[in-house]
C-alpha cells in the first residue's frame, strides 16, 4: 500500500536579487513522485539577473543549459496548473522565497499572473510530529529537528538541485514521521 504525503516543491533560481527568477522547478505528487525542468529565461526579456557564483557553486545550472534545455514559462505554469490543484498546499524549505518564485514565474507565463495553489515552508508539515515529542522544550526539538535534517541530507547525497531538494524533503518527512511513530 501507498503512503499518501504532502506535496514538496524546490525552486533553483537565477540568484537571491530581488531581479531573481526561477531556473529549476520541481515538485512531487503525493505518492513522491517528482516532476521538474529547466525554464528557459529567454523567454522573458526582463528576466536579466544571473548570479555565476550560484551558477558555479551552488546549483551548477547555467543559461545555455536553461536556454538549450529548459522550457517556455508558459508551459511550466501549464505543467504545474495540471499536477497541482487550485487551492492546494505544496511545501517549501525555502518558504517565501520559493513562493516568490513561484509569483514571479506565474506573472511571466499566465494571464492571471498567480498560481492557483498555496505554497507554504516546509516547517509547517515537520514540526507538528516533533511537537508531540517535545511539546515544552523547544531547544531539543530544535535538536532533534536539525539531527533528522541532517540524516536525510546524507541519505539524499546527490548535487544541490531542484529534483534532489525535493527529494530531500521528502526523506525529511519520512524521518519526521518515522521518529513520531518510534516514540508513541
């Protein structure tokens, strides 16, 4: 049988400028399954920024790959539109960020110019199973949180991406369960 969980998203994007706008997208359906691609920012005149540090240090994406690989804005949005629901909750570890992101590649590639679904940090589906361990001590729940953050970045070894974050999250989550489960 299928464990049925919450839906995770990463965003790669071109830097952490207030210009940014995303590169990278993935998200997961609600049996782990991950979608992404690249996003071609040709496609949008304004979309200018590019940090190289990020480029050559963090997610190792570049804009040929994007322009050669990655996809119009508009079909992203349509990828997305279809996978997830109106009103529907996707986590992020990136929080506002990724939900910047998000609005950002939404404004570029529909008419409405958002997305139809909420996308919320990922702490909001974690912390709940590690309030049950710890409900009155923050310090160790923020020990233990960090602890399983860390297990679940070596069980996800791979370079920093879209693909891998999500996959990260999902391991996180599992972890997150798994620990809650093992104490009740």
């Amino acid at each position: 049988m299928s464990v049925v969980m919450p839906r995770f998203l990463d965003v790669e994007a071109s830097s952490l400028n207030k210009e940014s706008y995303p590169i990278e997208i993935a998200w997961s359906d609600a049996l782990g399954n991950i979608q992404s691609s690249l996003i071609n920012p040709y496609s949008v005149d304004v979309w200018v920024d590019w940090d190289f540090y990020a480029q050559h240090k963090i997610h190792g994406i570049s804009r040929q790959m994007c322009r050669e690989q990655g996809i119009h804005p508009k079909d992203m949005c349509r990828l997305m539109s279809d996978s997830v629901r109106p009103g529907e909750i996707i986590y992020a570890d990136g929080g506002e960020f990724d939900e910047n992101w998000v609005d950002v590649l939404f404004g570029a590639g529909t008419t409405r110019g958002f997305a139809q679904f909420r996308v919320v940090h990922s702490d909001e589906v974690m912390l709940p199973f590690l309030m049950k361990i710890e409900p009155d001590d923050s310090k160790k729940r923020d020990l233990i949180y960090s602890e399983l953050k860390d297990k679940a970045r070596k069980i996800v070894k791979t370079q920093h991406r879209a693909v891998v974050d999500v996959q990260y999250l999902i391991e996180l989550w599992k972890l997150c369960v798994c620990i809650e489960k093992m104490m009740f």
